[in-house]
C-alpha cells in the first residue's frame, strides 16, 4: 500500500481516477495515441460510445513508474472505470468481446453513447 499523502504522484493518479469516470493511462493522447496498445483501448473506448479522460505518461517518468505501483500493474494502458482498476488492453479488448466491458460501465453507471463535451 502506497501512503497517496507522501507522494503527490500517488495522490494525482488517486485524485484523477476518483474524479473522472472512465480514464485511461496510456502512452499519447486519444487523438494521437504513441502506441498500437494504448490505440487499441481508446478504440474500443470509442466504439462502446465512453467518454474517457486520457493521461499521456509519456509526458511524465514519474506518472509512468507511478501508475504501475499504483495498482501493481506493469505495463500502460490502464483503463480505471469509478476509482476501479479494470486491466490492460488484453482485458479490455477480451472484456470488449464478450460484450463484458459494456456490461460493466451500465453495471457502474457509466453512460454510453454520449457526444463529449
Ligand atoms: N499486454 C499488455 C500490453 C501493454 C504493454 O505490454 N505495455 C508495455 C509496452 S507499451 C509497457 O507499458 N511497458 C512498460 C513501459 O513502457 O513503461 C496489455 O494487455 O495491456
Ligand atoms: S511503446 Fe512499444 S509496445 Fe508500446
């Protein structure tokens, strides 16, 4: 367990996922992702219809290193849905595919389907 309070890396990433309902730490940004993992799970995010906010940790070695201790996870994207870790792009994807992923966004109270602001 990470003291969040200590570490102002920890306390951003604790901070951005409970403020935000869907985002996605990846490499790039949705626009103009820098990597066909971090492609992968904002085209699905695009194709289920989520609006997502999208943290590019190549702008920051220290979020990049963080966000792994964050949820134990050692490897980008991470996709948190409501403050919850959800997986990499493998398990989005498969999640995807067994229409799992759209099932969990209804099951949280995530809208699809709207037009971002
Ligand atoms: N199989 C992984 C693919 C992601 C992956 O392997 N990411 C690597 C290369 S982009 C990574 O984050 N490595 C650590 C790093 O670049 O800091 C998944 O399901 O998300
Ligand atoms: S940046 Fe090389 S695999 Fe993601």
């Amino acid at each position: 367990m990470t003291d969040t309070a200590a570490d102002p890396v920890q306390a951003f990433i604790a901070d951005t996922v409970s403020q935000h309902d869907v985002v996605l730490f990846m490499k790039g940004t949705p626009d103009a992702p820098r990597c066909g993992f971090s492609s992968l799970a904002v085209q699905i995010l695009d194709h289920v219809g989520a609006s997502f906010v999208g943290v590019d940790v190549l702008q920051d070695e220290a979020l990049r290193e963080g966000v792994k201790q964050f949820t134990d996870w050692p490897t980008i994207p991470q996709l948190y849905v409501k403050g919850e870790f959800v997986g990499g792009s493998d398990i989005v994807r498969e999640m995807f595919n067994a229409g799992e992923l759209q099932a969990l966004m209804a099951e949280k109270g995530v809208a699809l389907g709207q037009v971002d602001a």
